[in-house]
C-alpha cells in the first residue's frame, strides 16, 4: 500500500526516481537504514524520527522514537514507498522507551524485524518481531532475546544459510555497562592503551528468535594486528555493525561514533578479528552516521542518514544512499555526503 512518493523528486522532471545523496523520502524523518534485497526488490529497515522536547544528552534521550516503517523500491532506480507502521512500541509488551536502529532477515518465507529498545527498567535489549511480509506489520515477541543488551543489531545471512547477529554500542548504547556479564550502573572505560570495548558476534538459532551461543567480542585490529585501543577514537567501534561479503571477503563497517565516521575492517570469518582498511563514509551533516551496504545487480550502494533535511538537527535524520566501489584490492573508495 502507498503512502508517499518518493518527494526527492526534481521539479522539472516528471519523475518520481530517488536520488543519490538526497533524502530518499521527506515526508517522514528516517535515519539508521539497514537495506535488504528481498523478493528481487529492495526493503529499507529505518528508524523513524520524531520531534521532541528533550535536550540532547550523550545518553541519546532525545532519540525518542516509538514506532518503525519501512522503505521500499521496485529497482534502484524506482520510487521509494514508504509503508504503513510495521511495528508500534505500544505493541511490544516489554518495551519502554526508544526504538533504535532495526534489521531484518528473511527465512523459509517469514521476516524478523530485530531492534533495540530499552526495556521497563530503562536497560536496552534487543527484540524481534515476526511478519509474513517485508513490510510488516510484523508481531512482537512477549520479551526481548533472552541473554540480548545495548543496540543497533544486524543480521549477516552467509552464503551457507548461518544467521549470525551482530550488536552493540558505546555512550547511550550502554555497551560499557556489560563489561563483567551483566548490567552494571557503575564502570570505567578502558584506558586510553587498553583494547577498546569491541562489538558482538553470535550466530542465530534456528528460530531466528534467540542467539544459539553465548555473545563472543569481534576483535577489530589496527595494521599491526593489535587491538584497536579505546583512545584511537578515530577508528575504535562506537556502534552501527554491518557486515558483507565481497569476492570471499567479509567487510565488517560500523560508526566511529565521536569522529562521526563509518570506518570498515576486513577478515576470512564473519566472527572475524577484522582488519582495519579505512573509511567508507566521512562525516556527515549531524552527530550520528550509520549505514549498511548492500548488493543489487551487480553494484553495490551505501545507505545512511544525515540532518540536512532537518537542518541540522541530529535527532531528526533522513536516509539517503550513493554508489560505493572497490577498487582492484578490495578497498573501498571512501566518500562524502556532497552532491556532486
Ligand atoms: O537512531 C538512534 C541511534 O543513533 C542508533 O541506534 C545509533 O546507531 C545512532 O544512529
């Protein structure tokens, strides 16, 4: 069902196409984009973006959203739907506050919405919800996944049907609070020298309902093979994991958070350790980025969010996307959110 046309659309053309590094839809606020082909078309999982009263914090209150819906295009080069609510916090029996950024997977024909959202005691953990279609609505499970903290899951389906889920975040991702195996209010970061905190790895159950081993760190290693250390905020996790596989090798991309970049890494295993390589996204118009990269017809495309839409308010972001290319080693050649 069609709600909106993609509004990106230039004036003087008769068209409704999307394009790139422009806001995909503007009749809503739309940020953390996880794209999926699905159905040979493609679905986009965003937060949806609300006004608020609530002053920026570094524990990320003002990220007050309550509700998802989700993007779609025929072809890359179709309109953006933008469809009706796939999933309301009102409808997730264990959730409190702030829905953060989604994912979805497919199988057997079923689709799994996987968010975060604080729970009744305001500790975040992930949920998911069930749908026979990608758009939704998709129905809550009565609690979060059992052993699930922090933010910003995603799912990497390998080519040999292993589901992994990938998850965590610093600050407001509360990541730092799970240092010792269970939630604990009060922590210290690692030193500056010392391993910074690394995001998660466990591979899904059958079920696609619950992590079927205990969450294991994904090392992210500098050049020399060491730890990324918690000073080297240029290039240390902060949140949004995403991971692909090119020519046989798995990209492991998230965001710096503080340094406002997406940075990638390179490994043989989707548990990896990965290799620092560089930057796949420079910073954006507002405080976060965050991204995913997918695949279609044989090009590959970066979707992310920026403020500009908003004028600059980081609360209130609008998923854009740009083609990425590699070059004849692997890399990918970084770019920024200007419009050519
Ligand atoms: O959208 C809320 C949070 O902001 C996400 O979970 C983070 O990745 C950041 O984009």
């Amino acid at each position: 069902e069609t709600i909106s046309k993609n509004p990106a659309e230039d004036k003087n053309q008769q068209t409704t196409k999307p394009k790139f590094k422009q806001a995909l839809v503007t009749d809503i606020y739309t940020a953390d984009p996880s794209a999926h082909v699905f159905n040979n078309k493609i679905y986009i999982y965003p937060s949806h973006d609300v006004e608020t009263d609530i002053k920026p914090n570094h524990h990320g209150d003002h990220f007050a959203m309550r509700d998802y819906k989700v993007l779609s295009m025929d072809s890359i080069n179709s309109e953006v739907i933008t469809h009706p609510t796939a999933l309301d916090i009102n409808d997730i029996p264990w959730a409190g506050r702030q829905l953060w950024a989604p994912d979805a997977a497919e199988k057997n024909g079923q689709y799994y919405l996987y968010f975060p959202a604080r729970d009744k005691q305001d500790i975040f953990r992930l949920g998911v919800a069930k749908s026979d279609k990608p758009e939704g609505p998709f129905v809550a499970e009565p609690n979060p996944m059992p052993g699930s903290y922090s933010i910003d899951p995603s799912v990497y389906k390998d080519s040999d049907n292993t589901y992994y889920l990938y998850f965590g975040g610093i600050w407001g991702g509360q990541l730092q609070n799970w240092q010792n195996g269970k939630f604990e209010a009060e922590f210290s970061y690692p030193a500056d020298k010392e391993p910074a905190l690394m995001p998660k790895v466990a591979k899904l159950a059958g079920n696609m309902l619950e992590m079927a081993e205990k969450p294991r760190d994904v090392m992210l290693l500098d050049e020399s093979g060491e730890p990324i250390t918690q000073g080297d905020n240029h290039r240390r996790f902060f949140e949004a994991a995403w991971v692909h596989k090119y020519k046989g090798t798995y990209y492991f991309s998230y965001s710096t958070g503080d340094t406002h970049k997406i940075a990638y890494a390179t490994g043989s295993s989707p548990y990896g350790p990965f290799t620092y390589q560089g930057v796949v996204l420079e910073p954006v118009i507002g405080w976060t980025n965050h991204h995913s990269i997918m695949e279609y017809q044989g090009k590959w495309y970066l979707f992310y969010h920026d403020s500009s839409l908003s004028k600059g308010q980081t609360h209130l972001r609008s998923v854009k996307m740009a083609e990425i290319k590699y070059d004849a080693q692997g890399k990918i050649q970084a770019i920024t959110d200007f419009v050519e």
